[in-house]
C-alpha cells in the first residue's frame, strides 16, 4: 500500500511511483507559501490512493508537481519523483513530454476547460497519439479511437463531435480517453467528478475503475468527498496545510482515524441510516506563509494541548500500515471522544 515514510517501506523497490520529501512553494511578497511540505507516499501498480483535505490543503499542487506542470510563482523547493526507474523532476523538456501519456497522465477537473473547443473529439485524441507514435498510420490511428471512446463508454460517433455538443458526463469520459490513450502506469485524476450529478459522478468513477483495471495502472484520485474517495481507493491521504497528516488503508482509516482532522472530516459527512447531529470543523484553514513550528491544525483541533503549538509532529506509525503525525501519539491507542462542544446543531 502507499506510504507516508516511502523510502522505509521494504517494498517501495518495486513500487511504479515514489514521491520522497515533495515540497512546493508559491513564491509571494509575504514569503514562500508551502503549499506541500515534505510530501511522501509510494504507489504499487494497480494500487489506487485517495487525497483528501479541504480546498487549499494541496492535493493539486501535488497533482501538478507530479505532472510538472507548476508555473511561476509555483515553484519545486525540494523532493524526489521516482516513475517506474526514472527521476522525473529531473527530466529534459523533451523527455519530460514523451513521458506525460506514455508513463503518468492527468485526467483533470473541468473538461470543457481541458478540450480544445475548435477541434472535433477524435481530431484531439489523434494528436495525442500522434504526439508519441508519428509512424502510424491513419487507419490504425482511427481504429484506436474508436476503441478508446467505447473503452470510455461512448459511441466511437462522439469523435466527429466538438466538445460544446457533449454533456458534461461525455466531456470528462472524452478526456480520460485521451488521458489513457497510450496505456500509462499511473494516472492522476484531480476531481474528475466535480460539477456533475451524483448518478453521472458514480459512472464517471466505474468507468475511471474499469481503465484502471484494464491497464494496471496506479491511480492518485484528488477529492474532497470522503464518501466517493473511501469507496473508490485502496489507501487513503488526508492532507492538511502542505502535509499529509495520516495515511493508511482505507477500511482503518474509516473505522479508526487516527488524526484528529481525519476524524472531524469524517463526522462533517451527514448519515443516512439515522438522524445525527452535524458537526462541523471549527475554524479556517491556516495562511500557508511562514507557518509556525507547530502543529499546524491545533488551532481547530478539539484536542490540543501544550506541545501542539511550540513542537512540529512526526510521522509515525500507529497501526499495521497507517502512519500519522500527531502528539497523542505514541501515548494513547486511539483518539479520545470528541468534546461535545464542536457540535453544530442539524
């Protein structure tokens, strides 16, 4: 499974992407914003890991890193990137360009933003074949097309369409048949259901699980809904202020977080099988300019005591394979209650 600490784990040899110490920074006149801070975690193949946290904790920033496609002021301060054998931070332009598709490939939120509005669906899945494999030929070109629309669950009719003429469900399966075209060993999808319904959210992720399936790849899904990220994922990252704050197999993370922000996302999901009290998190996410040494969430945190402002929290492990940086640990086993006072009436 992933792993916060990958270059400790016996098996991060054979692992197809290992992303040791990533950080990034947003260059601002405050200061370097770090948006990720010392990310790490190692992916098998076929192995799927969720990111979660509330919007700005860094889930894309890391999705981007992992892409290159950072620009200024975003910039990578530190880290190591490793794709099946290879360095990616440290790739040439050209290197870098015949990896994307071919090795790890990005299926990104908001696919009418992503499609080129002037080309027909096929013309744009052409190109990025074309792009790679220049010696094929056209009828070879066109067949591929049609199976990667049907792969996807679309009429190969769909490749003489442009891009206004689809709804949003077809747009985003248009863009992961092109983002699978050239069968990569890891795919990042960055909240590839956002702005749809939940019954073409719930086909957008079978057919996400289906080319995955298919090709054996890694998958990074980026969410903030803690329902749809726990039943697609095998492990799950929650991220907090640049930092994954706790790792581990989803069914442990679900029935026993560990980290005090994992258990407040939790409990924010409304239930369906009785009536409860919501509870919210407290609080606004931290500026992510010159942060304090310290537990960045203790603020919010329900649990907080001395040590949590003046020392920063370790990873550490506190379970088979789930890892978590928080100082109740290693002195208790499991999070306490929660002080009925965070409770926000229904």
């Amino acid at each position: 499974m992933a792993t916060a600490n990958a270059s400790s784990r016996s098996g991060a040899a054979t692992a197809v992407l290992t992303v040791e110490d990533l950080s990034v920074h947003y260059d601002t006149h405050a200061g370097p914003a770090k948006a990720a801070d010392r990310v790490s975690f190692a992916l098998q193949p076929g192995e799927r890991l969720g990111l979660i946290g509330e919007s700005g904790s860094g889930k894309t920033t890391v999705a981007m890193a992992l892409m290159r496609l950072l620009r200024p002021p975003a910039r990578i301060a530190g880290g190591k990137v490793t794709l099946d054998g290879r360095e990616l931070l440290s790739l040439n332009e050209e290197d870098l360009r015949q990896a994307r598709l071919r090795d790890i490939a990005l299926v990104p939120q908001g696919a009418m933003s992503s499609l080129n509005p002037v080309m027909r669906v096929g013309d744009q899945i052409v190109d990025a074949i074309r792009a790679h494999s220049r010696g094929d030929n056209r009828n070879d070109i066109s067949g591929r097309v049609a199976e990667l629309l049907r792969s996807v669950g679309l009429d190969p009719a769909v490749a003489q369409r442009y891009p206004h003429e689809l709804s949003g469900g077809m747009k985003q399966r248009a863009v992961m048949a092109i983002s699978t075209c050239l069968a990569p060993k890891v795919i990042i999808a960055d909240e590839p259901t956002s702005a749809l319904d939940v019954v073409v959210q719930r086909q957008i992720m079978q057919t996400l699980g289906r080319l995955q399936d298919g090709l054996g790849a890694a998958v990074v899904l980026i969410g903030h809904d803690m329902g749809l990220i726990a039943q697609f994922s095998d492990t799950i990252g929650v991220m907090y202020a640049g930092k994954i704050v706790e790792i581990g197999p989803v069914r442990q993370i679900i029935e026993a977080p560990k980290h005090p922000y994992t258990r407040l996302l939790i409990d924010s999901i409304p239930g369906i099988k009785k009536k409860q009290k919501l509870r919210g998190i407290p609080g606004l996410p931290p500026r992510l300019v010159n942060l304090p040494e310290c537990c960045s969430f203790h603020p919010r945190c329900p649990y907080a005591f001395g040590e949590c402002k003046t020392v920063t929290p370790r990873q550490q492990e506190v379970a088979p394979d789930q890892r978590v940086a928080c100082h109740l640990y290693p002195e208790h086993d499991r999070l306490p209650e929660r002080p009925a006072a965070t409770e926000v009436p229904a």
